[in-house]
C-alpha cells in the first residue's frame, strides 16, 4: 500500500469504524488517497479541529476512492459524517500532518 494512502471500513479492522492510520506525515504537494466506502463513511473536513483555512477535503458521500492535494503546511483533520459526527476527534477521525 502507499503510504499516502489512509483506508477506511474495511474488514479486519477494529469493526470498520476507524480510519488507517489515523495520522499521516506528509510533505507539502503530496497527494493523499482516501480508500473506503463513503456511502457508509462519507468524510468531511474538520470545521473544529487543526488547519480548518485550505483544507482540500471535501464532502465526500459516494465512491470508493478519491485524492486529495494538501498544497499548504498544516494540521488538516476530518472525520465521518456517521461515526464522527461530533467532530471532537473521538470517534472516526483523523488528521494529514502537512510538514
């Protein structure tokens, strides 16, 4: 697997419920690929949590897959819209460490 790659939902994990890893260093103009069901998990941006100004996640509810381009350093946090969706980082969540 990449290791810009975070994989959600998937058996053999913790019940489906979290995201792999649940942070990820990178550099700046790296792309990360999301991999999972956004049907059941659909991510979104943290509007609470680390980096909220340039966050390039977007609401995402359908497909499988989907990149995104972290252009700016930062602390870019999200989570999912059904089991994160306190958006307190204590359930599924998770963060891109922009260095």
């Amino acid at each position: 697997m990449d290791p810009r790659t975070v994989t959600f939902g998937f058996l053999g994990m913790p019940a489906g419920f979290s995201y792999d890893p649940k942070c990820l260093a990178i550099n700046a103009g790296d792309t990360v690929t999301f991999s999972g069901s956004f049907a059941a998990h659909p991510l979104y941006p943290s509007a609470r949590r680390g980096t909220v100004a340039d966050n390039p996640i977007s609401g995402t509810s359908t497909g499988e897959q989907k990149d995104f381009v972290f252009s700016h350093a930062g602390f870019f946090a999200y989570f999912c819209g059904i089991h994160g969706g306190t958006d307190d980082g204590t359930t599924m969540a998770g963060v891109v460490w922009v260095r």
